[in-house]
C-alpha cells in the first residue's frame, strides 16, 4: 500500500447527491487518496454534519468555493488538499474548475466538462498551460471489459471496423416529463444549471465517449434526431444520432431517458470484418466476441486471457464482480499516477483516464448534435 495518500477535497457529492458514493467509494478503492475536506453541498450546516458523519476534520468543511481556496492555500503544501472533485451540477463545472485550475489544485471533474465548446477550449488550454491533472468522470471507460474492448480492436482482433451501435437507454424521466410541475424540478431539465442538453448532454456524451474510446476513431459528422416531447420543455430527453467517423466508418447512437422500464441500459457493439464485440453495462463482466460460423466468445475479468491493460484493471479472482465503484475507482487510479508522476504513468494515458481532450471532443459532439436537429436533421461536422 502506498503511504504518500493524495489529499482529495470534493465540491458537491454531499448527502443529497446522486453521484457522491461513487466518487467516496472509487477514491478508497485503490487505497490513492485521503479524503480531507470539502463544501458538501451548498448547505453548509447540512455539508457539517455530513463531514462529521465521515469522520472529517470539520475546520476541512468550508460554506462555499471561494472560502475552501482562501484557507486550503493558507496550509503549508505538505498539508493543503492537492486534488479536488467537482460532482456539481454540469453549469458550474467551468466556473469551479477554472478558478481551482488557476489556484493550483488538480482536478476530477463530472461530465459533460463544461455546457459550450468554448468554454472547453478555454478550459482546456488553462489546465495545458498550467500542467494541471485533470481527469474527466467518464466512469464507463474505467470497467475492465471495455478496456479489453479497446484494446482487442487496437490489436486488430476484428479486423477492419465497419459498423458501430451504442444504445443508452434509460427511462426516469418519465415519471416527471408530463407534468409541468413536475418537470421544473428537475434540474437536468433546466437549461441555466444542465446547459444546452439534457438527454444527449448526460448520457448520450458517455456512448460518444466511449466510440472514440474503444475504437479510436474520431467522429467527425452527425445527422441527428432529438425530442423534448413537449413544445414548452426546453431540452432533450431522447435522441438519435447517425455518424460518420475518420475512414468513413458509419454509426449510430441511440439515447433516450423516456425509454419507459429502462434503467441503465447501455450497450455498446462495434463490428469489424473479421468479428464483433459487445459489451452490456447492466451485465459488464461479460464481453462478447463474435465470429462468422462459430459460437460467441464471452470474455471475463480477471482471466490471464485478457490484454494487460483490462487485467491491470481488475482488484479480484475471476468470478467476483466489479462494477462502477470499482470503474470509477480504476479511473481514480489513474489519476493517481499521473498526479505523483509514477514510472508507469504515460503523458498521453494511455486510455488510463479521460481528461480535457475528451471532455472537448464531448462538447463538439453536443453542440453538432443540436444544430443538426436545429437545423432541420442535416449532416453537419463536429
Ligand atoms: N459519470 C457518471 O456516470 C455520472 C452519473 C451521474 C451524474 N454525473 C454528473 O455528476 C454531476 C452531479 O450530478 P448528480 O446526479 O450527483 O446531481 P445531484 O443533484 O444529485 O447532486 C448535486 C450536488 O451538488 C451540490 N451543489 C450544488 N451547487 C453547489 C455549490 N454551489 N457548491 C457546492 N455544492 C453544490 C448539491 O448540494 C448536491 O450535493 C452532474 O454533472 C452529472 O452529469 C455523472
């Protein structure tokens, strides 16, 4: 076990956050980080007691940003938090991480990076300039399997690419959709605090990331599709997404969160001329390789079998599942590394964790996307 433990300082994940346990969980996962401190939410006597639930040293507790810079940095460097998680709703990513940036921390920032493409690129040229870690909660790229993905099409084993389908299906919007009201709660749906995109900015963002990630091809145009099902509802909740990538390799994403029944359903498959793989996030130990005439392969963590880089991603034997803790954990891992400079850590990552050229490429497949479907369902380039 290492003993030099990263201090890590969250923005957001307090009680009342979704995202929160998994951020706590991966960070203890691979035994990298110390907790330290944070503003929990933007209660501050609510984000008190819930550091003194975790057992936090409570002057680490602070009301707001600002107040949470001002006295980290007052800390001799042997002390002061050295990484910090932003798990705020998605508009408040840039403002945070730019300030964070500009202040000397390094950074895990939720998805989508920013709610504008220049507001990535600015971002992004901030945290080059500055040598800042940034690494970008795309959680999926973290699961052992998809890195086996990657790495089988790196190496060639289904040949030439020639068909891509990623659905991600889910269907808790339902409940609120019809009801005005109930609609104004939510506040994905909001476009000051979600940003331009609700649907395609929450989870069609991760089946992108993920083309780019297992295949390494870019997306370079898209036709889309997407639906707010009702006239007075500002953002999308469903949409496809036909594309062409480098090499003119055609795909599609399919999203939706009015996908009634649907929980997380994400599958990703992509078909080369020599085989197929198919990966299932409700069922993510499983990687199926397909080839013409023979029964399908399934391919599972932990085994000798796998690319060095899917069984580097593993904590257990064969046969005890992991899950998203543990692939947000492997991302954490990664960031790790590369914080503390390891022999191991490569400068471009090799896919060990997303960080701001992702979270750029993101922003250009959103803002494509909507002025595609804006304008009138044409092809248009990311
Ligand atoms: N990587 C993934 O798979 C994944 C999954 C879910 C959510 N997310 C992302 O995580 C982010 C948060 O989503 P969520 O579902 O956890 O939202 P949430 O509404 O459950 O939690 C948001 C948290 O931010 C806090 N907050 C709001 N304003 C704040 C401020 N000014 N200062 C400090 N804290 C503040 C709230 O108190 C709350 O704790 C979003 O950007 C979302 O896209 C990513």
């Amino acid at each position: 076990m290492k003993t030099d433990k990263i201090r890590l300082g969250f923005i957001g994940g307090g009680a009342n956050s979704f995202i929160g346990i998994a951020h706590r969980i991966a960070a203890y996962s691979g035994e990298r980080y110390q907790l330290t401190g944070g503003v929990w939410g933007s209660d501050f006597e609510k984000g008190k007691e819930f550091a003194r639930q975790l057992g936090l040293d409570a002057s680490r507790t602070y009301s707001n940003l600002d107040a949470f810079i001002e006295e980290e940095n007052r800390l001799p460097p042997s002390e002061r938090i050295e990484v910090v998680a932003i798990l705020t709703p998605n508009s408040l990513h840039y403002p945070m991480a730019k300030q964070l940036v500009t202040a000397g921390f390094h950074i895990i920032c939720e998805k989508p990076m920013t709610v504008t493409v220049e507001e990535a690129l600015e971002l992004a040229a901030l945290v080059r300039d500055k040598n800042t870690v940034f690494g970008l909660a795309h959680t999926y790229t973290g699961y052992p399997m998809v890195r086996q993905m990657r790495e089988m099409i790196t190496h060639g084993e289904i040949g030439k690419i020639q068909k891509i389908d990623v659905q991600y299906y889910q269907g808790w919007i339902n409940p609120f959709i019809h009801d005005a009201d109930k609609r104004s709660q939510v506040w994905r749906l909001d476009p000051d605090t979600a940003g331009q995109s609700c649907c395609m900015g929450d989870i069609g963002i991760h089946a992108f990331n993920l083309v780019e990630y297992t295949t390494g091809l870019q997306v370079e145009r898209v036709l889309a599709d997407i639906n707010t099902l009702y006239e007075d509802n500002p953002l999308d909740v469903d949409g496809t997404v036909l594309f062409r990538t480098t090499h003119d390799v055609r795909g599609l994403i399919r999203a939706s969160q009015i996908a009634t029944g649907e929980e997380n359903n994400l599958t990703l498959a992509v078909y080369g001329d020599q085989g197929g793989l198919k990966w299932e996030q409700e069922n993510p130990t499983a990687l199926y390789y397909l080839k013409e005439g023979e029964p399908a392969r399934i391919y599972k963590p932990g085994n000798d079998y796998n690319h060095d880089f899917a069984q580097q991603s593993t904590k257990m034997a064969p046969g005890h599942p992991e899950g998203i803790f543990d692939a947000l954990g492997n991302i954490y891992s990664g960031i790790a590394q590369a914080v503390r400079n390891e022999p191991g850590h490569q400068p471009d990552n090799k896919g060990a964790f997303p960080g701001v050229t992702e979270g750029v490429r993101g922003m250009q497949f959103i803002e494509a996307v909507l002025r595609s479907s804006r304008g009138g369902q044409v092809w248009v380039s990311l």
